[in-house]
C-alpha cells in the first residue's frame, strides 16, 4: 500500500489500517473538512501526528491544533475528538494497547 494514495472523502473521515502486530496498530486516517461530532475514548493510548494539512482536536476539555508535522500523544481512557479538518488531512494514528 502506498500511504500517499488515497481518496479524500465527501464527509467525515476514512480508517485503513496499514499494520497490526501484538499490542500496536498503525492507521492512516484521511479527513475532509466535513466533519461529524464523534468523541472518541481508547482504551489503548494513541499517537496521532499529521502528515497533510491541520485540524484542531479537543482533548481533556483543551483544544490543541495540529499542522503539518505536529504530533500528539493521547493517553488511554482521554475523551478526545476532531472539531475541524482542512480538507485532505492525512494522519498517522499508532494505537499502542
């Protein structure tokens, strides 16, 4: 699989997962800038880091924004969920459990 192609979706997001072994799962997430409100709550702690473009999450009640390049580890069990998305975003989410 090449982590460069994919189809950016009319709403919300898409979930492949390139790699799961033992305790870890790797996902590429692609999001479009239109977005349904989903809070998300692992029980596996989470490393997000953006590929392409931004987006602004909410984790514990904070908002944190997310360029391109910017990472951002999510404890296990933290309330967490997208509140925008340019258009395209592309992500790497590694699920450690």
């Amino acid at each position: 699989m090449n982590l460069q192609n994919y189809t950016i979706p009319e709403s919300g997001e898409i979930f492949d997962t390139l790699l799961e072994h033992k305790n870890i799962k790797i996902i590429r997430i692609v999001s479009s800038d239109k977005l349904e409100e989903k809070e998300y709550c692992q029980a596996e702690d989470e490393w997000v880091i953006v590929l392409e473009g931004e987006a602004t999450l909410v984790v514990n009640n904070e908002k944190r924004h997310l360029g391109k390049g910017d990472s951002l580890f999510i404890p296990a069990h933290t309330n967490h969920r997208v509140l925008t998305a340019k258009s395209g975003t592309l992500w790497l989410a590694v699920h450690i459990g």
